[in-house]
C-alpha cells in the first residue's frame, strides 16, 4: 500500500506537466551543497538532490512516514546513491545538525503542517547563514475539486505572510507551475 502511494507521489512529481526539470533549474543546487527535502514522499526530488550534489553534499530525505523513507533508501541503494540521510519527523526535532542545510524543499507539503509559522521559525537553526527555503505548495484548484474539498492546498499569500512572521526574506517567485505557486525564501 505505502509502495503504491510513493510510486503515486513520484508519477505526479516526475509528470513533465508539473514541470519538475524547470523546477530543478530554478534551485540551482551545485555539487557539495546539503539539502533536507521535508515531506519526501516517494523520493522522486530527493533522488535527483543527490545525483547533484554528489559524494560531498548530503540530502536529508524527512518524513513522517518511515515506510515511504525504506521506499527511499531502496531507490537510493539501487541507484548507486549513498548520501541521502532518511530522517523521521517529530513533533520537536528533524534530526538534522544545526547550520548544515544550503536549502530545505518542502513541496506539496506545508498544507499538512499544523501551526505553521512555528514550524518555519524552528527551521531557521537548521540553515547556514546564507541558506534558502523553497516552499511549492497547491493552489486551492477549482470549484469541488480534490484540493479543494480535502483542504490540501495553502494560498500563497499565507505562505509568504507566514515566512515574514518567521523571519525570513522573500527573494523570488515563480509562475511556470499549472497547479502550485513556488517561492524561495532566504534567512537574511
Ligand atoms: C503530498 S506528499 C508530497 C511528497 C513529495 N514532497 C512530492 O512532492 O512528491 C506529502 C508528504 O509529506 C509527508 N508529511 C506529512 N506531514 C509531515 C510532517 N509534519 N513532516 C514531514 N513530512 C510530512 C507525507 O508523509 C507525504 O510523504
């Protein structure tokens, strides 16, 4: 059952019509970078994370499903990729060092989290000075829509009001995805 919703998570992420190569292009990682990708799912952008940032960069794959981070590991190990580190989410910890992260990627995820603005504050410690968080999540979609009716979007104005109260720094933001606004923030 897990296997069949990451397999879903990775079909939707990799669906060129959800532009994920435009996606990628706009991060910019580089080799030896460290990135956590929070709410990974089936591991579909963790796996691309790692194949770019190499043997001296590290990516933290954190969920709080421990079935979909196996999903993960198995891809990873079948890939030939052995640094993504998988991280279960608690309520009060991501298990990632403090000052080690470039970026945290949160796609498709922050309409899970509760107190939101707490969440993103905590966040901060796990940032280099100079690191950035790219939060892509739902627009509310149409009229009796799954989005909609499930509450499985955030408007982007929130986030960005959010990300403000939390102290961070809008830098940029995107408009090439169909169904999902995409912004990056950064800590100063
Ligand atoms: C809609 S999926 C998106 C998966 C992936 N980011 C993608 O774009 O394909 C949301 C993911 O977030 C995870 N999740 C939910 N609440 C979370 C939390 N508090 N911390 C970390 N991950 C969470 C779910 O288990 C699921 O894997």
């Amino acid at each position: 059952m897990k296997k069949l919703f990451a397999e879903m998570f990775n079909r939707k992420a990799s669906d060129p019509k959800n532009k994920p190569d435009q996606i990628m292009e706009a991060i910019s990682l580089k080799p030896g970078q460290n990135i956590a990708d929070i709410g990974s799912g089936g591991g579909y952008f963790s796996l691309r994370f790692a194949k770019i940032v190499g043997e001296k960069g590290k990516v933290y794959a954190v969920d709080t499903n421990s079935n979909l981070l196996n999903y993960v590991m198995n891809s990873a190990k079948s890939m030939g990729l052995d640094n993504i580190i998988p991280t279960i989410a608690s309520n009060d910890s991501l298990g990632i060092p403090e000052k080690c992260l470039d970026f945290i990627f949160m796609r498709n995820v922050t309409h899970h989290l509760k107190n939101r603005t707490k969440y993103f504050k905590d966040l901060q410690k796990y940032l280099k000075p100079e690191g950035k968080i790219i939060v892509i999540e739902y627009d509310r979609g149409k009229y009796l829509s799954f989005l909609r009716i499930f509450g499985h979007y955030v408007f982007k104005e929130i986030i960005q009001q959010e990300m403000k109260e939390s102290g961070y720094i809008f830098k940029k933001e995107f408009d090439f995805l169909p169904d999902q606004h995409f912004t990056i923030f950064s800590k100063q």
